[in-house]
C-alpha cells in the first residue's frame, strides 16, 4: 500500500506522492499532489527543519483516464530553526520530479517507450505528452541509451547475420549512404548498426566484443559481397560462413531482367512499354514456376513466344529456377552435383548474363554449399528486421544524425522491452468489500 492508503493515492500510483485534490483545467485533468515526507532534517548541521513555505510546481504526467495529465506538486521549503547554520532554506526534491523538469520521470520513461517498441514517431509522442520534440527526444536519449548500450543486449548469439541497409537516400550533394546491420539469427534480434558498407566497418565492429562472445558465434549469414566475407573471415575465422539463401536466389532473377532489358531493347529499339509482351510478363518471370497459376503459365508461354525469340530470357529462366530449386537438395553432395550441372549449363549458353552470374555463383561456392552443413541457416531473418528498418526511417522521415538513427533502430528491433502486460479479467475474486 502506497502513501495514505486512499483511493486517490491509488490512483495516482506515484510513490512517494500522495494525492490532494483533482479538477479540471480547459478539458484536461489537473491533480494536486505532495510528498509524504512530512519531516525534514538540515543537511548542514543534522537540526530538525521547520516548514516554511509551500509552493506549487507544475509537470506533465501519463495521461488518465484518456486525458492529458498535470500534477501540481505542492513543494515545501524548509528552513533550518538553527540561525548559526550558514544553510537556511531549501526545497524538498523527488526522483520521480526532477528539479525544473516540464514531466515526470515515468512520463519520460513512457515516451521513450512509445517511440522505441512501439514505433512512433518522436513529433508525435511530444504532441501526445504536450512537451516539445527536443524535450521528448532527451527523455528517449536518457532512457534509450543505456537498454542500447547494456552488455546483456549482445549475450549468447551463436549465429550472426550480416546485411546492407540504406541509411540516407541519394540527393544532389551525396550518394545513397549506407549503414551496415549486424543481427542475431537466431532470435532476429538487431544487434547493432554500423555507418558504411565496407568490411572494414564490420571488422572494427567484431573487434570491439569480447574474445569470449566471438568465439561463441558458430555460423555467419552474409549477402554476396565480398567486403563483408573477408572481414569475416579475420575477425570470425572459426566461424562457418554461409551465403544466404534470399541473396542467392534474388542473382538470379536480377538476371533474368537484365537479359528482358537487353532483349527488348535489342528487337524493338526501346525500353519495355505497356504493350510490348515481354514487358507484360516482367512480374511473371520473377515468381518461383510452383507459384505459376494455370493462366499465368499461359501468359509468361505467350510473352516468350512473342517477344524471346532466340531464347535467351527463357534459358536465364530457367537457369533462375533451377538456382532456387538448389535448395532443396537433401545433401550437401547433391547439391553440389546439381551445382555443378548448373554452372555447366550457364557456361554452355549464349547469354552474357548467365555467364557473369555463374562466375559470381563460383566464385562463392564454397559459402553457398556451407548452407548444407549447418541445417540451412538463413539470412531471412535479417531481411525482416530490414523491413522494420525501413519502416522506422518512413516514421522518421529520413534522418540525419546517424546516432539518433541507430538509437531508434536498436530501442526498436534490439531491446527487450518487458512490460507489463494486463492479467486476465477472467477468474478474478472480488477484492472491494464496500
Ligand atoms: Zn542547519
């Protein structure tokens, strides 16, 4: 039981605070509330103070009852009784208030959740809380940082994946920038966000953790880029790097547009227009051939035969499909007896793009066949938190402090918030007697 044990303490559930009174002030809800410390001592010379005055603060809460909260804190000052102690008047102070604060702590406390596991956006949590967007982004700041920056964050990640994710887009003055996530696989947990796509971001990043927790990773999953595999394979040396599978496949039917683009331009001497049958199945051709309806399949035949005629698009199709359906293989030696196939058949083909693919598929061969070794660990999990990150960027409308960016990230898609969730209704006893 908190404070004087009344309803109204209850309700207002700050401790160390009692409640006064209750009105309303312009639709809002207005609570006078005190301490409970009713005594005071001299922090000069230990003499038991007297009141000597009391004066009213106001402060933003949570809001109750669905509307906006004020508490009017009806501080005390003391005065020291003890005219030789050089201390002579001061007013009492709470955690739960902070000195010249415009809110209360859980009001803060709040904010900094709402914006970090609930996703909004800063603006609107200040208008919500009735503070400015400076004021609300400190309260996320205080709070945000050290959930961010706790050592617990990083425990026990056996499996880490590794993924590009833009951070700024491209205007006039500056390239795309790009931002370097690092995520637990195992529970899709963002670990980290580094500035850059290099290895050399990523390096740096794994040499800061503790030799403990790096011998501990067992697997890495990485996009086919070539920085990220060499960085991995200094600082993670022991681990198993394994190319993800989402990538892979993706090479492939970036192919397949490459060889429509080129052929359409090649036979009719512009870029596909709504009419051109080739343009008319460029969606057709990106799907897996199990997806493919009865109809589809009769478009995607028709879009060929109309538009493909030395059949090139068709033979990067199907070297598509067949690099997807590698992952099906039930062993690491079947896979490599269909890989080997596959690279045969892309070597034996007329289509520039199919050669450049298989010499990119190769030269990651022994990547793309660890996928077997390890039960298939895949980097899909870090492309669904890449879809968080690029849903926390559309909330913040781009941004440009790099550090604000990655506290917003990691209080999003790398904390464990524990809140408090509301027990069942059902089952309850009665526990007001009057
Ligand atoms: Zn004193």
């Amino acid at each position: 039981m908190q404070g004087d044990g009344s309803a109204a303490t209850a309700m207002l559930g700050l401790d160390g605070f009692v409640l006064l009174a209750v009105s309303e002030y312009a639709g809002e809800v207005e609570q006078a509330i005190e301490t409970t410390q009713n005594e005071a001592f001299c922090r000069g010379c230990g003499v038991q103070a007297r009141l000597h005055d009391r004066r009213p603060t106001w402060v933003r809460d949570l809001p109750a009852g669905g509307r906006p909260v004020t508490l009017v804190w009806v501080k005390r000052v003391w005065r020291c009784r003890e005219h030789l102690c050089s201390v002579s008047t001061w007013t009492e102070t709470s955690p739960a208030i902070r000195a010249r604060a415009s809110w209360t702590e859980r009001a803060r406390a709040e904010a900094c959740r709402r914006v970090g596991q609930d996703g909004h956006c800063v603006a609107q949590v200040a208008a919500d809380f009735g503070v400015g967007w400076a004021t609300a982004m400190a309260a996320v700041r205080e709070y945000g940082t050290p959930l961010v920056d706790g050592p617990a964050r990083l425990v026990g990640v056996e499996a880490l994946g590794v993924d590009e994710t833009a951070f700024l887009a491209a205007n006039a003055t500056r390239n795309t920038q790009f931002v370097t996530g690092v995520v637990d696989v195992g529970t899709s947990r963002l670990l980290d966000v580094v500035p850059g796509r290099s290895g050399k971001a990523l390096t740096s990043w794994v040499n800061t953790q503790p030799e403990q927790w790096r011998q501990a990773v067992q697997v890495t999953a990485l996009d086919p880029f070539r920085g990220y595999a060499t960085a991995l394979s200094t600082s993670l040396p022991h681990a198993i790097r394994v190319l993800d599978a989402f990538h892979v496949t993706r090479l492939g039917f970036t192919a397949v547009d490459d060889v429509r683009r080129r052929v359409q331009q090649d036979t009719t001497g512009h870029r596909g227009r709504r009419d051109d049958p080739l343009y008319r199945i460029r969606r057709v051709l990106r799907r897996g051939a199990d997806h493919l309806s009865q109809p589809a399949w009769t478009r995607l035949l028709a879009g060929l035969d109309a538009g493909d005629q030395d059949g090139q698009i068709a033979a990067t199709w199907i070297a598509a499909q067949d690099l997807r359906l590698l992952y099906r293989a039930k062993s690491r030696a079947e896979a490599q007896r269909r890989l080997h196939h596959w690279l045969v058949h892309c070597a034996d083909s007329n289509v520039p793009e199919l050669h450049r693919l298989a010499r990119t598929i190769d030269s990651w061969r022994t990547e793309l066949l660890a996928y077997f070794d390890t039960g298939g660990v895949s980097n899909a999990r870090t492309e669904a938190v890449n879809l968080l990150i690029k849903k926390i960027k559309r909330i913040g409308h781009g941004f440009r402090n790099f550090d604000n960016y990655r506290l917003r990230l990691l209080l999003h898609c790398g904390v464990d918030w524990h809140t408090h969730r509301p027990t069942p209704l059902r089952g309850r006893l009665p526990r007001l007697a009057a």
